[in-house]
C-alpha cells in the first residue's frame, strides 16, 4: 500500500526532465536543485518588495509584495502539516511575515497615491485581524490622507472600544499618537512620515493576536 503510495506520489512530482522525489538507502527526500517552494518565493518577494520600498520606488514594491502575497491560499502556513511540531515555529514566522508583507503593501499603495486600494485592503485586514493595531493605524492614515479626518477619528474609537471589551487594553502609545496628530488635520507629508520602514518596529506599538 505505501509503495503505491509512493508510486503515485513520484509521478505527480517527477518530470521527464528533473526527478524531484528521490531514494536512497536512509529513505525518501525532496531534490529541491529545480524545483520552487511557495515558502521560499514568498519570502523573496517580500524582501525584494521592501528593498525596493527603502529605496523610494512603492509601484515596484507593491508589485512584488502583490505576487508575493498571491502565493498564499489560506491565512494559516502549513495548515495541512502543522500537526507535526517541528514546523510550527517556521508556520509562526512565515505566518508574521505574511502580515508584515500586508502592512508594507498597504504603505506601498499609500506611498504611491492608491489611496482608495490600500482603504479596500485595510477594511479586509482589519475584520480579519481586529487586534492588530498597526492596521487600524494605518486606516486612519488612509482616511486622513483621502480628506476624511472625521473618519479617521471614528476609527481610533472603534479600536479603542475593541481592545477594551475583547483584550482588556488601552490604544498603544502610537495609536495614540497617530490620532492626535489626525486630530490637527496635518499635511499629507506629516501623515506619510509615518510610513517609513521600519517605524512600527522602533514605536512603542503592542499589537495582541487575533482571535481564532
């Protein structure tokens, strides 16, 4: 039965040209010398996206961070294999890169004056991430920058009301922060300053996990 398996297995995988499942004495493995990873192209997409962001040119970046999000069929990495232990910690760090990619792309977009794309993605992230903070922060970046400032201010109350009711937590600094800031109606250069890599990293920015 498992030699079938096997059988079956190796002609999915194995073309006329590369064999990507081999055999030898110890057993089975994956010869990954032709052959692209999900995982792996993910991760470089998402470093060629950021390189690119750093250097000041966000269309190329979004591009790249669009294809590298693309990859991803469902908002847990490994969903199928995580049962075994000894992937959890990669799942868990391409599963923060995921959402540090989404947080980039939504900069990207926002650097490059796709305002009203980066709202579409940030009302997505935002329902399926509620305790996110660095989205919701983003959003009221994003409806200030579109002029909505009234908006931008209904939504520090709304994280606010979720953090208190669902975790027990006051707005981080940061938030608090970007609100005040949207609360003097400030210049798009002053909101912008926001954006640039790596702030969420040097702030003092608590972000709870989203609820399963």
């Amino acid at each position: 039965m498992i030699h079938r398996q096997i059988i079956r297995i190796r002609s999915i995988l194995n073309d006329n040209e590369h064999a990507i499942l081999r055999a030898d004495p110890s057993g089975y493995w994956l010869d990954r010398t032709n052959c692209k990873v999900d995982a792996e192209q993910f991760v470089l997409l998402m470093d060629q996206g950021r390189e690119k962001y750093v250097i000041g040119h966000p269309e190329q970046a979004a591009d790249a961070l669009e294809k590298a999000l693309r990859l991803w069929r469902d908002i847990k990495a490994l969903r199928d294999v995580r049962d075994n232990h000894m992937l959890d910690e990669f799942a868990n760090y391409l599963e923060m890169r995921h959402l540090e990619a989404s947080e980039l792309l939504v900069d990207s977009y926002l650097r490059s004056q796709r305002v009203h794309q980066a709202l579409q993605e940030l009302v997505r992230l935002t329902t399926r991430h509620p305790g996110r903070e660095p989205f919701w922060a983003r959003l009221m970046l994003a409806q200030a920058l579109d002029g909505s400032f009234a908006d931008a201010s209904m939504t520090f109350k709304r994280i606010r009301n979720i953090l208190c009711r669902e975790y027990g937590l006051d707005p981080s600094p940061f938030l608090c922060q970007v609100h005040e800031m949207i609360l003097r109606c400030p210049s798009k250069v002053e909101l912008l300053s926001f954006l640039t890599p790596g702030y969420y990293r040097t702030t003092l920015c608590k972000s709870v996990a989203s609820p399963p």
